[in-house]
C-alpha cells in the first residue's frame, strides 16, 4: 500500500489515524485536523496551515518521537489481528459470552458482556467510560453519596480515569459486566497484559457448530508518534550530555534510536542488551532529556506531532 520510504499524511477524524497506523510498517505519519472546531483531535495535533512546515521538519529529522504500545491478538484458526486503541472480545450480538479467561497463573470460567483490552492509545476511550462508570460506584458505595450533584468523590474517579501512557510496557483489561453464578467467577475482571503475562480466552459457546475458540492478546507492534515539541537541536545536545555524565547507556541508546535510526531490537544486539532494557532505558532518557530542555527554556510549538509505524512483534 505504502512505500517504504513514504511519508504518509492522514486528514480527518482520529479515527483515520489509528485505522491507518494498523497498515504502516516504518513509514512515518503526520495526523492533520481539518476541523479544529469540531474535533478535539487528540491524534490530529497538526492544523492544515502547519503542514508545510511539518513535512520539511520532518524529513530533515527534527521531530522527537513518542513510542505507542500496540495489541496483537492470535487466534486460534492461525490469523493476527493487531489493535491500535481497544480491542472487544464477546458474541457478535446482545447474549451474554461464555468463556474461560486465563491471566498469568490464574484461571476461571466466566459470563460476561465481553472484555475490552486497551492500549494506552485508547485508554482516554472506551476503556476510560467503563473504569469511570465502575469507579463512581465503588465510591457510591463506599458512601460518598450524590458524586453526579455535589461533586464528591470525583477525584478518585479523575484518577482512575487518566488512563495510562501511550509507551506502557502493558495492556490494560476490563471485563463487562461479569455475572457470578455456581458455574462462573467474577475475581478475574480488570488487569494488566505484559509480554510476560498474555490474556487467553477460550470459548464455551458453540458457533456454526464448532466451539472451543480460542483468543490470546498479547503487546503487539511498536508504533511511534513524536513529541508536540519542535525540536531544538542544540538544547537536545546539552540536554545529552547531562544524561551522558548521569547514565552513559541511556544517553547512547538515544543517539542511536533518534540520530542513528536504528530499531530497539538493533541497538540491545549491539549493547549486548535485552530488548525491554533498551525500551526501558529510552523511555527512562526521554523523561530525563523533556525536563532539562524546559528546564533550559528550550523553544515549542504548539500541537506538532508525526507519527511513525514499526513492526516489532513480540
């Protein structure tokens, strides 16, 4: 569909960008908000009358990259499906699902609505509506009565609410509605998904006379979307060379990542390191570097984000 040296512009709703991001393999994309009226935007950073400039900042490089952890779903007929923001496992209509679930070493059978898996991406969407319905009733319950008319209780649901980063080494799931019954739990309903520990469903309902499907979500491609900074080289420079005199493999892993181009994979076989320690160390660098570039007064444009594409399943 697209070059491998392509620079792909996606005008419209957010909803383009996540279902383009699904078919990028490397190339970077620039989300642009034809309609800032109407359309918060939050993967549109870019107005219309910006886009010159973007696509000359970024083909010379000079746009920092966020990381966004993707869903990779497998079933058990052998297909991949890949999420950018939620992923919904449950029957194609109203009835309730039947299943077993199982999580890390834990297992149980379970009816429900469905599950949502989400990324970090999507946490401010689906999954935020569900964890904000079920964190006012807890607080309901707990006794801090009339949240909706007085407000209170509210600051515990904004906290369960915010949803997590985009670059989390985790998924985050929610279970719909479990039904506790004799045959069915309801303790396995809301978690994290990590390379470590992938969610499984098996199917109890047959369909089309067959059942026993099986669904396993795991971290799936690395996609990357850049900071709404410009970048300003000189600060970043400085910026590095505090983080070399602090944490010299930090700082090298940034050199090749953003300078040298080079995929996470790429640089732990040339540091002799795990792929998560190399992640760990550019999530832990970029921290470091965006505070002292504002802690110097390092110079930012409003809303300037490009997004880039890798597949690096794990």
């Amino acid at each position: 569909m697209f070059g491998a040296s392509d620079t792909v512009v996606a005008l419209g709703q957010d909803g383009l960008v996540a279902n383009v991001l699904k078919y990028l393999d490397g190339q970077w994309l620039i989300g642009v908000n034809p309609d800032v009226e109407r359309w918060e935007g939050v993967l549109l950073p870019f107005e219309v009358g910006h886009l010159e400039s973007v696509v000359l900042e970024t083909f010379e490089r000079r746009r920092p990259i966020r990381h966004v952890t993707m869903a990779q779903v497998t079933l058990n007929t052998g297909e991949v499906l890949y999420g950018v923001n939620d992923l919904f496992i449950g029957p194609r209509s109203h009835t309730s699902a039947r299943y077993e679930i199982r999580i890390g070493e834990h297992a149980e059978n379970q009816s429900s609505s469905g599950i949502i898996v989400s990324t970090g991406l999507g946490s401010t969407g689906w999954m935020r509506s569900i964890v904000t319905g079920a964190a006012c009733i807890a607080t309901s319950l707990s006794g801090e009565h009339g949240i909706g008319r007085h407000g209170r209780g509210q600051n515990g649901a904004d906290h369960a609410t915010r949803g997590h980063e985009w670059d989390a080494d985790y998924l985050r799931y929610a279970v719909r509605e479990p039904w506790p019954s004799r045959t069915s739990g309801a303790t396995i309903t809301f978690g994290n998904v990590t390379s470590s520990e992938p969610l499984t469903v098996i199917s109890k309902m047959p369909e089309d006379g067959r059942g026993g499907g099986v669904v396993r979500v795991s971290l799936g491609p690395d996609l990357e979307i850049a900071n709404e900074t410009s970048l300003d080289l000189i600060a970043l420079q400085d910026a590095l060379e505090c983080l070399r005199q602090i944490a010299p493999r930090q700082s090298e892993v940034v050199e090749m990542r953003f300078f040298g181009g080079l995929t996470h994979e790429e640089i732990a076989d040339l540091l002799d390191v795990s792929t998560m320690t190399v992640k760990r160390d550019f999530a832990m660098a970029r921290r470091f570097l965006f505070y002292e570039m504002r802690r110097e007064g390092a110079s930012e444009s409003p809303r300037d984000d490009v997004s880039e594409s890798r597949r690096d399943v794990h």
